[in-house]
C-alpha cells in the first residue's frame, strides 16, 4: 500500500521498514521509492526470487543497493 506508505512518510521523521504486501518485484521497487528499507521474507522463503534478482532490478531502477561480489 504505497498510498499508506507516503502517508506515513509525511508524517514521521525516522527510518521505515515496509512490512508485508511484496508480491513482485515492481511492488518492492514501488516500496523502496517510498520507505528506506523493505522485509521480503515470503518472496525469498516460498523461493519466488533471489536477493540477487532483486538487487539487480532495484540497480536498474535506480535505487542504492549494496551489491556483493563474491
């Protein structure tokens, strides 16, 4: 619920974590224009996607990501 999470945006001035919602992964880019960080557990446990992936489309979309190379 983007719309809920720019609410919340404006009216508080520490750091938000989205909790639940994250069915894909423009709903997690979507977040993360929004809030400072994003939980993503079911996505990873029911290995939906990785972290990788994720971290790539978030890289193309423009948003800091810290990428581990390894």
């Amino acid at each position: 619920d983007t719309d809920l999470l720019k609410e919340i945006r404006q009216n508080v001035h520490v750091p938000i974590i989205a909790s639940g919602g994250a069915g894909t992964h423009q709903h997690i880019i979507e977040a993360l224009n929004v809030v400072d960080a994003a939980l993503l557990a079911s996505l990873l446990h029911f290995q939906h996607t990785t972290i990788a992936r994720i971290k790539q489309d978030c890289v193309q979309h423009n948003l800091p990501m810290r990428m581990c190379i390894g």
